[in-house]
C-alpha cells in the first residue's frame, strides 16, 4: 500500500499482519465480482438452483446425493449469510416439492433448520482453514489433512441428519426408544450408504469443486 505526500512523491507504507488468524473470510477470497450485491445474489440463485436440480437428479437412487455436498460448497465459497440462504432455499423447494413426496410438518422445519445450518457450516470450515498454512486453493487441495477434515465433516453432517431425522420420522409413529431402534436398524443399509457416499463425494469432489469455483470467480 502507498500514500501520496505533500510533493505527490509515492511513500510505500508497510502493512504488518499481527494475526494471521484475524484475517477475515473476505480477504483471503478477495474477488472483485464476489463483493458485488448483484453479483452475489446471482451466485445465491446458481447455488439454489444447482442443489435443486442434482436434488431432483438423483431423488430416485437410494440414498445417493450431492444436495448436502453443493449446500456446504455454497457457504465455503461465498459466506455465512449467503451460504445459511441458499441452504434455507433450496431445502424449502426440494423439500416442498420433492418427488417422492412431501415431508410431514415437524421433518420439514428439521430439513430446513439442517440444511441451513449445512451452508453456515461451509463458511465456518473456511475460516477455519484460513488460518492453516497448507490450505492452498489455488494450488492443490487434495492434500491428507485438508481431505481429513472434509471426510470427517461430510461424515459428521450426515451422520446427525440421518439421526435426527430417523428419530422424528419413527417418532410421529410412536415416542418409545424400542420403534426408533427398530426404525434404524430396517433402515442401516441405506444410511451406511448415505453416510460412505456423502464421505466420499466431500473427499473426492468437494476439493475440485472448490478449486473451479474459485478459478471462475477469480
């Protein structure tokens, strides 16, 4: 950074950076366009509609989705607040209007409230990882703990939507432990495949997914 003085000559004005971990989300994804309003809330549209869409593509394959991986991508590339919208918007839609049927009332609000708090986690796992030195998005991200963290957190989403969700579902049923252990148990098989498939797609695709994302924005 410079500042000009009295004879217009250009003085160069060191900037030190006490704390490396205060550096906000913004700066370290500086892109002119991403601090556009405009901008960003075509962004929040594309990432609704992306999740939306991949939603509906793989409603019919059991278990099978990457509506949970594009909601997280959204708040990782784009915020707190944008990625907590596009996670209320299209769980609303996808939920609402969902192929297979409509959620009864108390699994819908969860549905809403998880995805949401899925694009705030997003922005969350980025400032966390600003603060690391082998984060390097424009480099390489497939790097062991980055792709650890990633693993552990698709893992940790989806093990406590698949959870709660089972609970509520077998719950409007009957409130006793014995049916929501029944309740899982018939149903393992496809959150197993829930769970390995979520870990996989935030391990195998979500550093890629990120590094693209972040070439087009920049």
């Amino acid at each position: 950074m410079v500042e000009l003085n009295q004879k217009n000559d250009l003085i160069p004005v060191k900037v030190t950076l006490k704390d490396n971990s205060k550096i906000s989300h913004e700066f370290l994804n500086h892109s002119v366009w991403i601090e556009k309003t405009t901008y960003r809330i075509a962004l929040i549209s594309i990432f609704s509609a992306l999740s939306v869409v991949l939603g509906y593509l793989l409603a019919y394959l059991p278990n099978i989705e990457m509506f949970t991986l594009m909601i997280f991508l959204s708040g990782f590339i784009l915020g707190k607040k944008e990625g907590f919208t596009v996670g209320l918007l299209s769980s609303s839609i996808f939920t609402f209007f969902n192929p297979l049927g409509a959620s009864p009332v108390p699994l819908f609000v969860y549905q809403i409230i998880h995805y949401s708090l899925t694009g705030l986690a997003g922005s969350v796992t980025r400032n966390f990882l600003n603060t690391k030195r082998y984060f390097k998005p424009k480099e390489d991200l497939y790097v062991f703990p980055i792709i650890l963290i990633f693993g552990f957190i698709g893992a940790l989403i989806t093990f406590i939507y698949d959870i709660i969700s089972t609970a509520i579902s077998g719950f409007l049923v009957s409130i006793t432990l014995e049916y929501f252990i029944a309740t899982y148990m018939t149903g393992i098989i496809f959150t197993t495949i829930h769970l390995i498939g979520n870990i996989l797609g935030f391990i195998f695709l979500l550093p890629g997914l990120i590094q693209i994302v972040q070439k087009i924005l920049d």
